[in-house]
C-alpha cells in the first residue's frame, strides 16, 4: 500500500493538466486539455487572439474553478476560489497581461517586495541580479509610475523571478517591449528560467517567443489543442494552415503547405506565374505572384519586376 502510494507520486509530471474543461459562461472556452510539462521545460501557448491562452494560464493559477477535470502541481492540486480562500501558490508566479505593480514606489522596491528583510545583503544582491536580467539597473530608484509600458512590463517580470518560483506563467511578456530592447531580453529571461532550471508556461501570438527558446508547444483553436509538439516538427510538418501561419508566409499547392521561402525561381517548370508586387524584408524580398487562379508567395534575393513572368520550383 505504502509502496505503491510512493511509486505513483515519484512518477507524477511536475505539471500534469487533465481533461480541463471550461467556460466562463454557457458557451465553453476550453474543452478536454489534457498535456504534462517537466521541471525546467519551456512550453508556448499559441493560437490567435481569443483562443483561450489567457484563460487558460489563469485556470493554471487557480483563478477560477474547472467545469471538468484537473491541474496538479507535482502533488498539489490547483484550486479555484471555490476550494481556496487565497488565489496563487508560492511555487508559481503568474505575470498577467495587466502588471500590478506599484507605481509610487521604485522600480527596486517593487522586486524587493516579496525578499526578506532578515537577510538585507541578500536582498541587495538578488534584487541586482534581477535588475540586471531584466535590463533595468540604470532605473533602479525610478519611481514605476514614471516608467514606459514596455520597462514596467520588465519590472513585473523581475518581480515574479524575484521569490525563485518552481514555475512562472507568462502572458504575452514581451508585447509591451520595443524592439530594440525585445531580442535581448528574450535571450536573458529564457537563459536564467533555464540556468534556474524553472518551468515556464508562455501564451504568445509571437513566434519569436518560441523559436529557440520553447521546448514544447500547443496551439489553442476551437477551443482545443489543435497540436502539441516541438517547434522543429510543427514547422517541418505543419497539420493545418493555421499552424503553417504561425511560422510564416506559405501558400497551398495541390493541397499541401510550401512556404514561401520553399519557392524558387527555375529557368522552367509546370508553375508559371506573373510577378505583382515585390516587398522588400531586409536580407530577401518576398514576391507576391498570380498563376490563373491562385496568388502565390516566394522569396527572393532582389525585387523582380511587377508583370514579369517567371518559372517557380519547389525546393526543401
Ligand atoms: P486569448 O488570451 O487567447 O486572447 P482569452 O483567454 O482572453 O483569449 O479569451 C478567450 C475567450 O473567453 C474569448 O472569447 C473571450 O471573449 C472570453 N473571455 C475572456 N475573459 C472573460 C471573462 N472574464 N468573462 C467572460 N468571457 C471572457
Ligand atoms: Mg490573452
């Protein structure tokens, strides 16, 4: 009996969702998601705007109560409100898309909310860290009230690292993050979750939130998972068309996905088309082409000129 009990929680996933259903009304938001996540992996949430992402990471955290089903954490059990006075475990930190932070305090204060005074050079020294991942030591005494969208964002985020969670739940991180400042901090986040070996659950409709960095993915539609893999597989075989979106330009030839970038420019082939439009993309420019009864997407190393006719071939 002893024995038994002992196997099964040394088995158990760290993150195990079963059969979740739910919905916030009649019409239901999430149907039957079933999927495990490790200690340590990274899995993105994917799926266009209104497919649940933000739903779903709630549910995760407790916010509100399943139709159906269940969510363990290792062996706790995540509760909604209906079972649990408090919403949110130690364990996990959830950064919502709206960050409360506090906004006439400073940016340091607002990570040193949650360390302990007992240990102030500790304190000192992990509040720096945190501050130094998320790229913002220079505004350390900066009142948050003061701060772009995009720096309280980071703040939030160091905020929730601040406690070394088990697990963090980020929704959309990096939307409110300018570009300049976004491909670094993407690398410093995902490397320390990594260093720190923290699992982390992401919603994005962003695929350079994933690609590099997620070892898993979902992607939400019609209120289920439509697929659940790596990045490598879904790209290489997308399934659906939605899927293929996700990653890029791609058309529909004979029924199956070709992305853009999969069309070549041949001397002659069985797929002739006339060039419409050319837009220039940095390193390449993609080609906006007409067959008779299709409008096609390729890539190319200059702009080609609008009417001209060219020769396409499929390459890997
Ligand atoms: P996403 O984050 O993928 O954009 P959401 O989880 O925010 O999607 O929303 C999923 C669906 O649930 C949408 O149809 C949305 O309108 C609905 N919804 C979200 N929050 C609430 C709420 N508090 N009450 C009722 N419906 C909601
Ligand atoms: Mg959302």
């Amino acid at each position: 009996m002893y024995r038994a009990t002992f196997f099964v929680v040394f088995l158990h996933h760290m993150l195990s969702v079963k059969n979740l259903t739910f919905s916030y009304h009649k019409t239901p938001v999430l149907k039957d998601l079933t999927f495990k996540v490790e200690q340590g992996e990274h899995l993105a949430i994917i799926g266009e705007s209104g497919s649940g992402k933000s739903t779903l990471l709630k549910l995760l955290y407790g916010e509100y109560d399943l139709n159906f089903g269940n969510i363990y954490w290792k062996d706790t059990e995540i509760l909604g409100p209906k079972y649990n006075l408090v919403i949110g475990y130690d364990f996990m930190k959830y950064v919502t898309q709206e960050f409360d932070l506090m906004p006439y305090t400073s940016v340091e204060e607002n990570i040193g909310k949650f360390l302990s005074n007992f240990f102030p050079e500790e304190k000192k020294e992990r509040t720096a860290e945190l501050l130094e991942v998320v790229e913002l030591s220079a505004f350390a005494k900066t009142k948050v009230k003061a701060l772009s969208g995009g720096q309280k964002q980071r703040v939030a985020l160091a905020r929730a690292l601040a406690r070394q969670p088990e697990i963090v739940l980020l929704d959309e991180p990096f939307s409110h993050i300018d570009n300049f400042k976004k491909q670094s901090l993407r690398r410093r986040i995902f490397k320390y979750l990594k260093r720190k070996n923290i699992s982390c659950i992401l919603a994005t409709h962003d695929k350079d939130d994933v690609l590099g960095f997620a070892d898993t993915m979902i992607v939400l539609h019609d209120n289920k998972i439509e697929a659940i893999d790596t990045p490598e597989h879904l790209y290489h075989q997308p399934k659906t068309a939605l899927i293929a979106s996700f990653f890029g330009e791609f058309n529909r030839i004979n029924n199956t996905i070709v992305y853009a970038h999969q069309l070549q420019i041949t001397k002659t082939s069985g797929l002739k088309v006339t060039v419409s439009k050319s837009y220039f993309k940095g390193h390449y420019y993609l080609i906006e082409a007409e067959t008779d009864n299709n409008t096609l997407f390729f890539e190319h190393t200059t702009a080609l000129k609008s009417q001209s006719i060219v020769f396409l071939k499929q390459v890997k």
